[in-house]
C-alpha cells in the first residue's frame, strides 16, 4: 500500500461517513413521520432494527427539535 492508495481509500472512508450520516438523518425523519402517522412502535422496531428504547429517542428527539422555545 503505498501513500497515493492510502489517500484514496481514506478519502474514500470519509465519504462514506457523509454520506451515512446522511442517510441517518433521513431515516430519523422517516421514524418520525411513521410514528406521527401512527405506525406501531413494533412495526417501526421491526423494519428499522432499532429497539423500542432507540426509536423513543429518535421520536422525542425530534419533538425537542421542532418545539419552539418560549
């Protein structure tokens, strides 16, 4: 492995913690939208892989962000 291969694939890696981060963003929103519309915690549980635990945070979470500060 030389220095160029190195950069490359650590350039690589960076861009795939963008993009997951990303992607974790959205799916919090999806979370959020399937328990606003009332889709079963269970259900949520079951599709994402996310304990119960998880998907509460996620949830309460996103009722702290949009809340407006009085």
């Amino acid at each position: 492995m030389d220095k160029r291969s190195l950069a490359q694939m650590a350039e690589r890696f960076r861009v795939s913690e963008q993009r997951t981060e990303i992607l974790r963003q959205e799916l919090a929103v999806a979370i959020r939208q399937a328990s606003a519309d009332d889709v079963p915690q269970k259900d949520i549980c079951e599709v994402t892989g996310y304990t119960r635990q998880q998907v509460r945070r996620i949830v309460l979470a996103g009722e702290t962000e949009t809340t407006p500060e009085p």
